[in-house]
C-alpha cells in the first residue's frame, strides 16, 4: 500500500481557500466584483481593487497580441478579459470553480484578438505552460511568506 505524502502548507492553505470562496465569500465576491449596490467599506473596497487593476494594467504593454498571459487567481474574470482584450492569451485559473463559472458568465462574447481558457485548479500547476506575463492580484496574499517565495 503507498502512502501519500503529507500536505503542504501550500496545500492545506489552497484547500481552506477553496472552500471559502465557493462557500461562504462567493456573494461577496460577486457584488463586490459586479454591478451590485454595496455598503460604503465594500465600494471603498471596490474602489481600490478597480485602482489596483488599473495599476497593473498600466505595468503591461498596450498592444498584448502573441503574449501569453497567466491570471492567477483569476476571481470573477474582470483581469483577465481586460487583458484579452489587449490580445493576450489569457489562461484564467482559481481555485473556487463558483467564480470562474461567474467570469465564464460575465465575459464579453468578443474580445479582439484575444482568448480565455478558463480554469478551476491550482495556479502552481506546471500543466498550465509557460507565460511572457503573469498577475496574481490578490492572489499569493493569502500564503505564508515561504509559500509566496517558492511560488
């Protein structure tokens, strides 16, 4: 009988964040990603989040054409289509399948010449390939400092 390597802190840390992002935070997650009228912490919330995106956005090339770009963390997807829109090829990964059915969802028919394959997994997986770029908004925040420096 083989026996299973005990998990990792990485491991244990991605599994507990599964479960409360397609559990207890996916409402959240939806309004405060969406349309929704939320409470005045949350639009701060909102606000700063839409500022962060735009930061990163501007840290990336205009013209994205040919460029593989990795969303790690992919959420509800608003990263992602930006970035296809530029002409990435966008592989959006998360671990909570709920919000990548809501990007899935969200996402415009048409984005130019980019793509999006959507993911439910781990962003770590060495299946995904290789990028030119990768984001991680909001992502490796919720490891340990150790995990983030070996991701």
């Amino acid at each position: 009988m083989a026996t299973l390597a005990p998990a990792s802190s990485y491991d244990r840390r991605r599994e507990a964040l599964t479960t409360y992002f397609d559990s207890t935070a996916q409402k959240a997650w939806i309004d405060l990603t969406g349309e929704a009228k939320v409470s005045g912490i949350r639009a701060t919330v909102r606000a700063g989040r839409e500022r962060m995106r735009a930061t990163l956005l501007e840290w990336l090339p205009l013209d994205l054409r040919r460029a593989r770009l990795l969303d790690a963390g992919c959420g509800t997807g608003a990263l992602s289509v930006d970035t296809a829109c530029r002409g990435a090829e966008v592989t959006a990964v998360d671990v909570a399948g709920g919000l990548v059915d809501i990007a899935r969802e969200r996402a415009p028919g048409f984005l130019g010449h980019g793509r999006i394959d959507w993911r439910v997994g781990d962003m770590l997986d060495p299946a995904l390939g290789s990028f030119h770029h990768v984001a991680a908004m909001d992502s490796l925040i919720h490891y340990s400092a150790a995990d983030m420096a070996a991701s």
